[in-house]
C-alpha cells in the first residue's frame, strides 16, 4: 500500500501508470502528481515474468496474462483504476543516434518561433532505416556552432543548431509489447526505452551533465547507456544478464534453476572472503529435505563451500563485465574519457557486484535506486524497479518529442542531417 492511513495524502492532480515487462518479472506502478508537484507512490506489484525472453514476447497470451495481473494488483493497492499505462522497452535491439540540424538567424533575436521551426527541420533527418524511432528529443542547442545551450530564446546568433537524440528499436518486437498491453485492456500511453526510464530514477542532473554511464542489469538484457551534456550520447543493448549467473550454478553444481537463483540471491557474492572455503551452505531451501539428489561437491547434507558458489558467480560475472567493458569503449566511455558508472536493474542486487565491476572497469561504480519517494514500498525501492519507477518520472516530465512539433511553415535553411559519428565523437571528447 502506498502509505499509512495516518498520513493524509495531498490533492492529486494527475496519475500516472507503468508496467514494466521484464524476462525475470513484470512490475506495475501508479503514481500521482500533488498540487505541490510531489510525486507519490500510490500502489505498485510485482508478478513472474511469463512469455518474455530476453526482452521479447514468445507468448503472447501469457504476457497479457501476466501483464493484466500485474496493473490490477496495483491497481487495488492504489484504490484506483487507470486505462492507460507507459511501457518500458528493454530488449527489440535498442540503439540510438545523434541527428544534428542547424538554421539561419541572420544575427537577430532568437525567438520561440525560431526554435519550432528548427525543431520541424529536424523531423526530416530522422532516418531510421526501417527501424522504428522510440524517441527523438532535442537534448542541447547550439549557437554558431557553440554547444551546451539549454534555452536559447532571446539570444542572438548567427546560425541555432539542435542536437537531437533518436531511439531506435526493432518494430516487431515493439509492436508484440504494445498488443500483449492492449491485449490486457489498457491503452498504450507511450512506449520508453528502459535506458532513458532509468536514468530518471537513477541519475542526478549533473551525472548527466558532466558525464556518466548507466548499467542497466536485467535478467537476460544489459543496456549500457552513456549520458552527458544532458543527454543521451549512445546506449548497446547486450544479450547477457543476471540469468546468466544462474543458469552457470544450476550448470556447474548440477542442480535446479530455482535451488540455484536462491542459492545466488541468498549466499551468492561477488567478492570471495578467506572464510568462504569454511562455510558450508545449504543448497535446499529451509524445510526442503535431501531427496537423494546431491549437488556435485556437496556434502551428505547437500551442502557446498561457499567459495564454490563464489567461483561460479565471479567467472561468468568476469565474462559479463567484458561485454560491458567492450560497449563503454565503443562509446569512447573508458580510461581518461571514462567517469562514474551507476549499475542498476535486479542484477545489480547482487552482493559485492558494484566493488567486482568497479576493479574490472577501473572507473568509479555505484548502485542506482529509484529515488525516496513518499509511498514506496521497501521491496520496491531497490535498483531492480528502478526502470518501473523511472517510468512514471519519465511520464510525468513527458519531455518534447519533435515528432509532435508542427509549424506552418519550414525553416529557411538547414545543414549536416545526421552527422551521427562525428558529433557523437565530438560531444564525448567535450564531456569527456
């Protein structure tokens, strides 16, 4: 429930719903905006994932099962109904693109009208070559080619340019996530790259000014997104998550999927200790007898050295961290032009994972939460719902598409199209 039936809760103007689909789990969240602006947690829930992998749908009537289950229990908790909720998209091939476009000022006074004409421009220089655009937001402004400018009406220049960032998804799997959501009656208010939900729970405004990378870890999805200068610079979607852990001890012990995300989530580490070859861990849940069956390495009592639990978790850890380590390099995101790395999602729950990652990257690591918001349930307020919290903020601010800017008329002049590379390596070697 969202909070104590002592604690009377401000006016609510606007409310706001997420479901967030995950391979692990899908989460559903309402929250409402007060007349102060406060955003309040009204009702949350969290069910097991059925009819996603690795970020897809493969079974659509258990999806919208699952999907329907989900929003209703929330639903009930809030006290309220919603017909419409947002949506986070973290598998269909994320990737993103930097379409720059600039206009004639002539040296006079820019004004409003400058701006959304410029924005028009920019429309048609979204290619998404056959993909479909989940985003396309004017990140920064340009004057005479100077960048960093968040509002330039009323200055003069020369020539105004605008930075725009474009999301970019495989459409088929987009357009399964939205069905599985229709399909459970509910209305499809926006579809969010899970990168850009996060960020808004996870990153504060100057990590994403100066420069951050975000690491997002799912069940079976990694995004790794950079932001800087305000936005979103690059982002690689990577088919490796926390499962993967999973599926290595259920491997190398010989034992059940679920013997094995308990034995993770419970004894599971990513930092070996002295004591872990003395410590002896049940691989049965309390209450569950020995049926015969034995884990490889364990004792009568089927119990394991904890240090073998810890190898199995560091190697395929190590592995993940490379293809980490590989997409923060393509986005020129390491050694001197590196920074603050926040790790997110369920698989950044992982004991010691931020301290692992930290000596594999060489750079500064943190986990990411959704921030402290009246209302949220401490189950929900870890790094794996900060995506679903991120939704709702995101939904809140709903920053300017350019999509929905449509003057009378067009500008007088435009450049560069998308001068994708280029830009991408000037802003990093700027924030960077």
């Amino acid at each position: 429930m969202a909070s104590s039936p002592n604690t009377p809760l401000p006016r609510i103007n606007r409310v706001f719903a997420a479901v967030n689909i995950g391979s692990f789990r899908i989460s559903s969240m309402i929250m409402g905006q007060a007349e102060t602006g406060e955003m309040i947690v009204l009702g949350s829930s969290h069910r097991k994932a059925e009819g996603i992998k690795r970020g897809y749908i493969t079974d659509m009537v258990a999806a919208t099962h699952a999907i329907r289950a989900a929003v209703e229990t929330a639903e009930a908790n809030a006290n309220t109904t919603v017909s419409g909720v947002w949506i986070g998209c973290a598998g269909a091939g994320l990737s993103s693109k930097i379409a720059s476009v600039e206009v004639a000022i002539g040296g006079r006074r820019i004004d409003e009208d400058d701006v959304e004409h410029l924005l028009f421009a920019a429309r048609d220089h979204i290619q998404p070559e056959g993909r479909t655009v989940l985003h396309a937001q004017p990140a920064h402004y340009t004057l005479d080619g100077a960048h960093g400018v968040a509002n330039p009406i009323g200055l003069h220049a020369e020539t105004l340019g605008v930075d725009v960032h474009v999301t970019l998804a495989d459409g088929a799997p987009v357009r399964n996530l939205i069905e599985a959501v229709q399909s459970a009656h509910l209305d499809v208010d926006g579809v969010v790259a899970s990168p850009l939900a996060a960020a808004y729970a996870c990153l504060s405004n100057e990590e994403r000014d100066l420069g951050v990378a975000l690491v997002e870890i799912g069940a079976q999805v990694t995004n790794v997104s950079v932001h800087a200068g305000g936005m979103l610079l690059g982002l690689r979607s990577i088919p490796v998550g926390s499962n993967d852990i999973t599926d290595a001890i259920a491997s190398s012990l010989g034992i059940r999927r679920g013997q094995a995300e308990r034995l993770k989530c419970v004894s599971g580490s990513a930092i070996a200790t002295p004591s872990d070859h003395r410590e002896m861990i049940p691989v049965n849940a309390p209450g569950e007898e020995v049926d015969g069956r034995l884990a490889r390495g364990a004792d009568e009592q089927n119990r394991i050295p904890r240090a073998e639990l810890v190898s199995v978790v560091t190697d395929r850890l190590g592995t993940m961290t490379t293809e980490i380590s590989k997409g923060l390099k393509a986005m020129g995101f390491s050694g001197a032009n590196g920074g603050q790395v926040v790790l997110t999602g369920g698989g950044a729950e992982l004991h010691g994972i931020a301290e692992f990652v930290q000596g594999a990257l060489g750079l500064p690591v943190r986990r990411g939460k959704p921030p402290a918001l009246r209302g949220l349930p401490e189950a929900h307020a870890t790094p794996g719902f900060a995506t679903l919290a991120g939704l709702c903020l995101y939904a809140s601010e709903d920053p300017v598409d350019i999509r929905n800017v449509g003057p009378s008329y067009q500008p007088t002049r435009r450049y560069s199209g998308l001068g994708l590379v280029n830009r991408v390596v000037q802003a990093v070697r700027e924030y960077f």
